[in-house]
C-alpha cells in the first residue's frame, strides 16, 4: 500500500515539474499545445492555488516568482521520505 502511495506523489511531483517547465512557453489559444497546458494546469492547481493564497509570488522587478511549486515539492519529498523510507 505505502509502495501505491509513494508512486502517487512522485508522479504528482512530476506532473508539477511538467507545468513548470510548460509554464515557460505560453500556449496559442486553439493548439493542442494548450489543451495539453490545460490538462496540467487542472491537475496541478487544486494544489497550488491554496498554497499561492498563503505565499504569494514575489516580485522580482517587473516580473514575479511563484513560489508553491517549491514547496509542493519540499512537502512531497518530505512525505516520500517519511512514508517509504
């Protein structure tokens, strides 16, 4: 069981680094670019959005940094330690 819980969350983190690394390219409305973007966004923002409420980015000049994919990563690292060892 704790092997079906442990394979969860680092597929879940690599959904998440996946919208990461989509978020640098900004998707054209219409393309299948976008409805995969989409996809991730869907999967991954019930997670992000409520960290992001409590931590919002921070500015760097005029652009900002979001920084709740860290900590999504930082927890879930944490859970695959303490749950699998």
């Amino acid at each position: 069981m704790t092997s079906i819980v442990c394979l969860i969350i680092q597929v879940y983190l690599f959904i998440v680094l996946i919208r990461i690394l989509m978020s640098w390219v900004p998707p054209t409305p219409g393309t299948t670019y976008q409805q995969v973007h989409d996809v991730f966004d869907r999967l991954t923002e019930p997670v992000l959005a409520p960290i992001r409420a409590v931590l919002p980015p921070v500015r760097l000049g005029v652009t900002q940094l979001d920084l709740s994919p860290i900590v999504v990563f930082v927890l879930g690292t944490l859970l695959i330690r303490a749950i699998c060892g």
